[in-house]
C-alpha cells in the first residue's frame, strides 16, 4: 500500500489486520466488539485488570462500567493513531507523522518530497 503526500514525497505501508488484539488498544482508539460491530467505542483507558491478571479492563467513552476483556481478543480497529518518526530511503532526511493505522496502514519505507 502506497500512501501518497504531495508535499511530503511518499510512504509505503503494509495494512493492517481486521482484528488486533485488545493489548493493542492505545487511549483515544476508536473500536467495536466483533459481536456488535455497529457500536463504535473509544478507549479512554486500558489497564491491567485488578484482580484477574489475564484480563484488561478498557474504559470506553459513554459506557459506566468497563469492558474486561483478554489480551488477545480480537476487536475491530476503526481508529489507531500513531505518531511515526520516518527516514527517507534516498536521503536520511526525517520527519514525524501522525498516521492512521486502520486508514494508512504500518510504515515500512518513506521517500520525501524533494526525492521523488
């Protein structure tokens, strides 16, 4: 997947997966239980449950109690962002980037404007 920024060059992303595991979930993601994937949630926090350690507990925007979930149940992403520091391949320039990982994917590679 070629992202391009006209004039910021271009980078070269892999998408992600339709689901990622709970763990994966930062504040401010915006997400939906397989179950109900029409109810959009946003994480407020996520954070080791209490009193059962193989579980989180993630509080979503809107909701009075917590989600407890496993680590590694698969929720649908609808929202990731993330902030990348980015290197061009031709030249070593860099540059940081705010990216959407459920929209732009995971950067491999970036070629700025003045090289491509």
């Amino acid at each position: 997947m070629a992202a391009p920024h006209p004039e910021r060059g271009f980078i070269v992303s892999i998408p992600i997966t339709n689901t990622v595991p709970a763990a994966d979930f930062q504040e401010q993601d915006a997400f939906a239980l397989p179950k109900a994937p029409d109810d959009h949630l946003i994480a407020q926090s996520s954070q080791a449950h209490p009193t059962v350690s193989t579980r989180l507990t993630i509080h979503a925007l809107g909701r009075t109690a917590p989600l407890t979930v496993h680590p590694e149940e698969l929720l649908l992403p609808l929202r990731m962002l993330r902030t990348f520091e980015l290197t061009c391949q031709l030249c070593a320039a860099r540059t940081h980037r705010v990216l959407d990982l459920v929209l732009h994917g995971t950067p491999q590679a970036w070629v700025c404007g003045s090289c491509a």
